[in-house]
C-alpha cells in the first residue's frame, strides 16, 4: 500500500432501498469485496435512503482523504445534489473528499454489460453476436442525466461488436421497452441500468419484460450487483490515488 493509500478512506456511496424486501447487500458486498483487496486503508459504505446513512459511513471513517465512489446510475440530482449535500454536512473535520465519476459513467462499464449480457445470451441459447441489447434505464422527463448516460453506455456497447444492435428504454420517458423491444424482433437481452435490489431493478423491469410475453427476451437483471463491479471501483480508486501521489510527488 502507497503512502497516500495508507491516509486515504473509501466511502462507496448508494441510494439504499428500504422497501419490504429489498435489501442493500450488493452494495455491502461490493465493499467487502473491495476493502478484502487491501486497497486503501479503510472501506464502508453508506447509503441516502438506508442503514448506514452516508453521514454515519463518513463518521465511521478516520483517514484524513476520503474517496467517494457513487454507485448510481447517472450523475443526476441524486449524485451531483443530494450526495454532495449530505457529504458537506457529515465532514466535519473538514477532511479532503474526492467524489469521483457515477457507475453509470465509469470508463470499465460498457465491457462489463456485453461481457454481462453475452453470458446470458449464450446461456439462453442465442447464437454469439446474433442477439440484440435493450438497456432500460429509470429516465425522468425533468433530467436529462439518466437518458444521457444510458445512451453514452449504449454507444459504447455497439462499438464492441458483441451483438448485433444497443437499444434504449425508460421507465418514465420514451422509449418504453415495449417500443424499444418491437426495433428488437429476434433475440434479445434486457440489462436493468440501475445501481441496486429496489423497486425498479427488481420489480417494475423484471414485469415489464415478462409483459413482453417473448420467449427470446432474457433478462440480465440490474447493472449495480453485476459480478465485477468491484473490479471498477478498485480501478477507479488505484486511479485516483495515482492521481494523489502524482500530486505528491510535484
């Protein structure tokens, strides 16, 4: 572990869920996950809508730097607003918080969902490459951040070749997936652009494909406990510190 890793804290920042049967262990997973790798000196994660609070996470931590991975979707309010909010309010011992770039706009993530969605495909038996990706995100007609993200992912897709055509859809905007699905008449993958267990990921996306009433449709579930998503975040923390002790040593 560097100097700057050694004073240097983790705070994985979610929105939590605290609906009947949801549960936020992905993203204590995630954490444990990373903190095993022995990365940086400290890991917690904390959560805007569950237990730990991002306050109390942030509280829990003793380094003097804090680097803040955001586990969402897209950089809206949730992220740029509310999260930094809460992280001005809980800092005060006015240590160094670094916020860095969501999930949704992580370099790493479109290879992980064709990685993702071609495993599905093959185990649905698709033929490799011959099957289309639908990404169905939550959308907002007030913030263009979700829409924005998804379909910076969805272009992304497409350049790796790994299928034949990247659609998007929304919850709360057009496309809906059913429109999205009928540009799709052959295989397809539905990946769920959302950061963890709750209502959209786990309900409102998995009914909305079963509507489809298609047996080519599989879904890939939610993009936020996706196997490899710790392998992100430690890249884009090894990256930070990079950063720091680049700084460090000017």
């Amino acid at each position: 572990m560097s100097r700057s890793a050694g004073d240097t804290a983790l705070l994985i920042a979610a929105h939590g869920e605290r609906q009947p049967g949801a549960s936020n262990e992905s993203t204590l997973q995630i954490a444990r996950a990373v903190a095993a790798r022995g990365i940086v000196a400290e890991v917690a994660a904390g959560f805007i809508n569950g237990t730990p609070a991002i306050g109390e996470a942030l509280d829990r931590l003793k380094a003097r730097r804090v680097i803040v991975y955001p586990l969402f979707a897209a950089n809206g309010y949730f992220t740029r607003d509310r999260l930094v909010g809460l992280l001005d309010e809980a800092n005060e011992r006015g240590r160094v918080i670094e916020l860095l770039p969501p999930l949704g706009l992580d370099r790493g993530l479109p290879r992980l969902i064709a990685a993702r969605a071609g495993l599905l495909a093959a185990a649905n038996g698709f033929a490799p490459a011959a099957f289309d990706i639908v990404l169905l995100a939550h959308g907002s007609r007030r913030n263009p951040a979700s829409r924005e993200a998804t379909e910076w992912v969805a272009g992304e897709v497409a350049g790796l070749g790994a299928c034949r055509q990247v659609k998007v859809a929304f919850l709360e905007e057009a496309p809906s997936l059913e429109e999205a699905a009928r540009a799709c008449p052959g295989p397809t993958v539905v990946v769920g652009m959302f950061s963890g267990e709750g209502l959209h990921g786990a309900r409102d996306a998995p009914r909305l494909v079963a509507g489809l009433g298609r047996t080519d449709v599989a879904y890939a579930g939610v993009i936020g406990n996706a196997p490899g998503i710790e392998d992100l975040v430690i890249r884009a923390v090894e990256q930070a510190l990079d950063a720091i002790g680049a700084t460090v040593i000017q």
